[in-house]
C-alpha cells in the first residue's frame, strides 16, 4: 500500500505541473504531503482506503490556523486526485479550520473578453458557463443536458439544494451548438461517457488565460460572476440565492471588495487626495 501511495503521489505532483502550477508550488504540495503521510494512519477497508488524519492534526496543532489550512488543503487535493484515479480514500478527522477571511479577487471583465478572443469553441464555453452563471467547479462538472431549459440552468449545489439561475440566450446558443456537434449523452461536459472531471476544467481555465499572460483559476470567475452582478446595483440578496451561498454574511464579502476599489478609484481621482499623497 505503501508503494500504490507513493507511486500516486508523484502522479499527482506531475499532474500539478501539467496544469501549470509554478515550481514552488509544487515543492510545496511535495513537501506538505511528504510531512503528512508520515502521521497519517491509514486502513485498508474492504472497498476503500480511509485516511485518518487525527494524529497528523495533533502533530501540527501548534501552527498557526492559516498554515494548518494550507498542510490539509494539500492533503484534500491529493485524496480528490486519488479519488479520480481508481484509489477510493475516505478521510477522517477532516474538520474545517477557521481563517481569517481575505478578499476574492476577481477578473476583470476586460481580461476576461481579451482571454475569450483567443479561445476555441469548447474552451469559450466553459469560461462563459463559469462567467455567466457563478458555477462552482464541481456544479459545472456535474450539470447534466436535462438541467438546461430555455431561460433558466437548475444547478444541484451544496447540501443537495437546487437553485435555478437564469441562462443568457447567447450562452444558451453556444451550449446547443456544443450539444449539437457532440455525443454528450447525460451531462453537458463528458470525456469518454463520463462527466468532464474538475481537474480538466481547472487545467482549461489555466491554459486559457495563461494565453493572456494571467494565472485564473475557475473560483476567480465566480467572484467575478458576484463582483459584477453586486457591482451594477444587483441586490445582496439575490446575488446570494443566485450563488447558493446559505448565508447572506458569505456574500458580503464581494461588497468589502466593492468599497476597497471603490476606495482606491476615490484615492487617485481627488485632487486632494492626489495632494495628500505627495
């Protein structure tokens, strides 16, 4: 088991630079995972690995939250990998760790067209789905032919709850050309008769917008989904039903970002600021 764990960690590591991660990241996930898997303990169950992460949080309880954070994120990442692959691993003790929360940051609508100009048709319509619909990564993998109507996309998100979002008709348009040029069967995004995975649509969206010389991943287009709506006087609260976010406080966070380049259009237009600053 041992040697199936080490041969996939390295996989998963070539896996990471295939999709464009920097050198340093990679060192990082290397090292977090190597440091890991010496404290995990991990069970050979009948159909499946579990991975039991309570003597590795013990060892690292010290650290402050942030890094915790980082090390699990590592760890989660290398069992979505496996998990993708033909290695079925349950973790345990996987508990969230509370961080200070920092500011998303979007795409801007410019670089976003810029980035389109250079896509192919496939490509274009993943990044207008994220775009135009706030899709989290996994809802856009597992958005099925069936959730698509003339007006609306009906979205299964977190905690099973459905939401219904309302569709462009040029989105709308592209997705039938797609349909119409594909053997798609159950979902929008397929790959051999399955769903398209979440790394696919990851390595996508990072080899589109490395053409425009930015590093995007598929998240940043949701806040920018958020930061656009919020920003052309859409109300918080729609914009909440719309994400699929339970709580109207997750939302308000786009309205910080808001007010901070609010703040700093504000910092370089007023000639008293400008006098200030010099």
């Amino acid at each position: 088991m041992k040697k199936l764990i080490s041969a996939k960690r390295k996989e998963f590591l070539q896996n990471l630079e295939e999709l464009g991660y920097s050198d340093l990241t990679v060192k990082s996930y290397d090292e977090s995972l190597k440091e890991a898997l010496l404290h995990i303990e991990i069970v050979e169950e009948k159909n499946y690995l579990l991975f039991n992460l309570m003597p590795y949080r013990i060892k690292i309880a010290s650290l402050n939250p942030k890094t915790i954070s980082k090390k699990l994120s590592s760890i989660r990442s290398f069992v979505e990998y496996l998990n993708e692959n033909g290695v079925e691993v349950t973790l345990k003790a996987d508990d969230s760790v509370k961080v200070a929360k920092t500011l998303p940051k979007p795409i801007s609508h410019k670089h976003i067209l810029e980035a389109l100009s250079y896509c192919g048709s496939d490509e274009k319509l993943i990044v207008t789905m994220f775009y135009t619909l706030g899709l989290r990564i996994s809802e856009l993998s597992s958005l099925k032919i069936d959730d698509i109507s003339d007006e609306w996309v009906r979205v299964l998100g977190k905690g099973n709850k459905h939401r219904d979002i309302p569709l462009l008709a040029s989105t709308k348009e592209m997705l039938e050309e797609h349909l119409s040029t594909t053997l798609q069967k159950k979902f929008i995004l397929e790959k051999n008769g399955e769903k398209l995975s979440e790394n696919s649509l990851r390595y996508i969206i990072i080899k589109v917008f490395r053409r425009v010389g930015l590093k995007v991943t598929p998240h940043q287009l949701r806040h920018s989904y958020a930061s656009e709506l919020l920003n052309g006087s859409a109300p918080i609260a729609d914009v909440s039903e719309l994400l699929g976010h339970s709580s109207m406080a997750t939302t308000q966070i786009y309205t910080k970002l808001g007010s901070a380049l609010k703040q700093q259009n504000y910092s370089r237009a007023h000639p008293l600021c400008k006098v200030d600053n010099q």
